[in-house]
C-alpha cells in the first residue's frame, strides 16, 4: 500500500450555483479539482477495483496565528466537514481515471489537521479488499 501526497491546499466542495446558464461550481473550486487532476496524473497511480481510501488533509495555520500556539498535525476541528473535502478529491480520482466510480468505495476513513508548513497538502492511500490482511484470513 502506496501512501500518496499531493501539495494543494484543501479546498471543500461547495454548493453549486446557478445561474442564467445553468448550474456551475465556482471559478475558485473549479481550479482546484483541475489541479488536483493534474498531480494525480503525475503520481501514475494505477486505476483499480479500490473498496477504501484513507485520507488526511492538512490545513496552514492563518497569518496572524501567534508562534506559541502552532502545533503541527493538531487535529482541525472547525473550517469545513470532512465529508466536503472528501468530495472534491474523490470526484478527482475518478476525473483522472484511477476510480471507474466513487460508488465503488465502500469505506472511508478522512482526517483533517492543521500543518505548521507554509502550503497545505493532501496524503491518501487507497486499498482492496485483497490488500488487507484481516479479511483475507
């Protein structure tokens, strides 16, 4: 199992919009999930029958955040649910072909921290059931 990281800040997936053309994200979201296409391209990760992805997301402190109070990998407990952030970057894999369908997950587990590093970033792995050891025995 193949931990992945990519350097994007997480960005949750917003209510869609409309408009006199019809529904739209906005710009904003739209850029990220392209970006996130981009470097799960680059990874070359293989597509796949995957039933679970674990997923962690880290968040920058703000700006104005006094030094004594950065603690790196402090579990985030506000900003976004981890359900909309697990959105977008599921709706990416299957975007860049390594899921057929999102459906297909049937277990998630999605964490949420702050980081002490200047951009935020996304790690995940993603695995069968053949790749766990507990079901196979």
């Amino acid at each position: 199992m193949t931990a992945y990281r990519i350097p994007i800040n997480p960005i949750p997936t917003p209510r869609p919009r409309v408009g006199k053309y019809g529904v739209y994200n906005p710009k904003h979201y739209t850029n990220y999930k392209k970006a996130l296409i981009q470097y799960l391209s680059l990874l070359k990760i293989p597509e796949g029958d995957y039933d679970y992805i674990h997923a962690k997301f880290f968040v920058p402190y703000p700006k104005d955040t006094p030094k004594k109070r950065l603690i790196n990998n402090h579990p985030l407990r506000q900003c976004f649910d981890c359900d909309n952030v697990i959105k977008g970057l599921c709706d990416a894999l299957e975007q860049a072909n390594i899921l057929s369908n999102d459906r297909q997950l049937s277990s998630m587990f999605i964490q949420k921290y702050r980081t002490t590093e200047k951009q935020g970033y996304i790690e995940f792995e993603l695995q069968t059931i053949m790749d766990n050891p507990d079901v196979n025995e």
